[in-house]
C-alpha cells in the first residue's frame, strides 16, 4: 500500500487563505498603507465632488452673461466682480450678511456660556440627561417649522406683542426686519453652539478648579482666568457653525427679513433662477468662500479642531 495514500490532499482555499495572510500582514506593518486604502475612496469622492465643484464655481465667476442673447461667454473678465465691489447695493448686502452672522455667532456664545457651565459643572446626572434633551428636541423638529414659528411670534399682532400688551409694555416692531432675523438665527443655530462648549467644560479637569480656589481666586476670576481660556477652543469650534450656517442662509431672510434683508444667498438664488447671471452669482458666492477660509485658518490657530 502506498504509504501516502492515506494523506488528504490540502485544501482548494489553502493558496488563497495564505495570500490572504501575506496581505494582512503587509497591511499590519504599513499604517499609511491601511490609512490610504480606508481613505482613499471618501478622499476620491470629495476631491471629485466638492473639490472640483469648488473650482468650477470659481472659473465660472470670471465668465459673462451676453445681455442681449442671454448665452454663456467664456471671455474671462473681472467685471462681475466689479460689479460687486463698485455696486453698493451688494456691498450692503455683503456687509449685511457678514454682520448679521457675526452679532449671531456673538449672541449664541453669550447664552451657551452659562447654561453649557451649569449643565457640565453644577448640574445632576439626571438634569444633565433633562437638559441635554432639552438641547436636541429643536433639531428634531423641521428648520420651516422653527421659522415660521418664529415668524408668527414676533408679527405684529403676535404673540410677542400680545403678551406684551396683557403687560403694559406696549408693543415692539421687530416682524420682517434685521431685529427679526437676528432673533431667529440665533434660536435656530443656539444648539449647535452649547454642545462644543459644553464639552469643553466637561473636559476641564477639577483639580485646576481646586488649585485655583486654593491660591484665593474668587469665582469670576477663577471663570476669567482659568476656564475661559481652556473652552475657547470650544466657543471658535462652536462659532464655526453659527457663523457658517448664517452666512450661507437664504431662506430665514426670505420668510422673516424685511424688503431690505436680503442676504447673499438671495441674490445668488435669484441670479441663477431668474436673472440666468450663473457668473455673477457664481462671483457673489466666492465671498462667504473666502470669509469662511479665513474664518477657519483663525480657529485653527485657536485650537478649534481639536474641539470638535
């Protein structure tokens, strides 16, 4: 009998389960080899997507609209661009724009600050769990619903003016203008502040408290001194998406800002659903671009992303 007759012939897999093995132990040993195949495809997409997007937009500006055909010239000129700075129609609406969202950003920093410290610091397990509920429920809710909920708040024979009428405070006249939009923005975008911040208080080591009770400083300065500072991060990571979302809004202008409210997200809008100007609209788009690419390079170097 053949002494190798009893021996079973290796498995079909056995090449393949080996070259699996070979692979994952490459794998293993080179870190940037796993980080760029995990990456590589989002890393593709977004380059190929918004990336590219980005660049045609910005081609796109330096072309012309023939004003008495309508048709696309691809002449490259900066007359859109002139048109923006030498108009002052939109220069107001840029400075309006930017301003709008900056008082917004200030604003929602202002009220996370407190209610982010008593949450993270002072607050029980379970007012936390209450309170961070508290937080999300609107953004559970439809961003129309918030805003014309706002809307009919503060019109002029709302619900702001009623109660302020059972009081005796007369009434205020804050429906379809600035005042309103400033309201509305810094309600809606609120949440997206507290959370940042209210994870940089948690992230505040206790023992820094302690020491600083203990060389004699009082509680404000203690706040001053110790804990601002460690949740600015916190307040600029915060401030990124107030700013962002604001900046970049058209429709909270459209339903609650008044005739001269527009923000540049209407007239981008309208240049490209009605006027058919895609160059100037393309133009006015680039600057919430370049704002919020210098925005970003201050909070980087304020430590933002790592707050986030």
């Amino acid at each position: 009998m053949d002494g190798g007759e009893g021996l079973s012939a290796p498995p079909a897999s056995a090449p393949l389960q080996r070259a699996r093995g070979r692979v994952s132990a490459g794998l293993f040993r080179r870190a940037w080899l796993r980080a760029t195949l995990l990456l590589g495809p989002p890393a593709a997409w977004f380059v190929l997507i918004y990336l590219a997007a980005l660049v045609v937009l910005f081609i796109s500006a330096f072309w012309r609209v023939d004003e008495f055909t309508g048709e696309l010239i691809h002449d490259w000129t900066l007359d859109n661009f002139k048109t923006i700075v030498e108009e002052p129609t939109y220069r107001t609406i840029a400075l309006r724009t930017i301003g709008i969202a900056a008082a917004v950003t200030v604003t929602d920093a202002l009220l996370a600050l407190p209610f982010a410290y008593f949450a993270a610091r002072l607050a029980s397990p379970r007012l936390q769990t209450l309170l961070f509920v508290v937080v999300l429920i609107p953004l559970w809710t439809s961003y129309l619903v918030r805003v014309y909920a706002w809307r009919l708040i503060l019109a002029q024979d709302g619900i702001l003016n009623w109660t302020l009428h059972q009081l005796g405070l007369g009434s205020i006249d804050v429906a379809y203008s600035n005042w309103s939009m400033w309201i509305v923005f810094s309600y809606i975008w609120l949440p997206f502040m507290i959370l940042p911040v209210w994870l940089a208080f948690e992230r505040v080591p206790a023992s820094l408290l302690e020491a600083s009770a203990d060389l004699g400083a009082h509680g404000w300065t203690t706040f001053r001194r110790v804990l601002l500072p460690l949740v600015l991060p916190g307040v600029v990571a915060g401030s990124i998406f107030t700013f962002s979302l604001t900046l970049g809004d058209f429709i909270t202008p459209t339903l609650v800002g008044g005739a001269g409210s527009d923000f540049i997200g209407n007239v981008v809008y309208r240049s490209v659903g009605i006027a058919s100007n895609v160059p100037f609209a393309a133009a006015f788009a680039t600057i919430p671009l370049l704002v919020m690419a210098i925005y970003l390079l201050v909070a980087r170097r304020l430590g933002a992303f790592e707050a986030m």
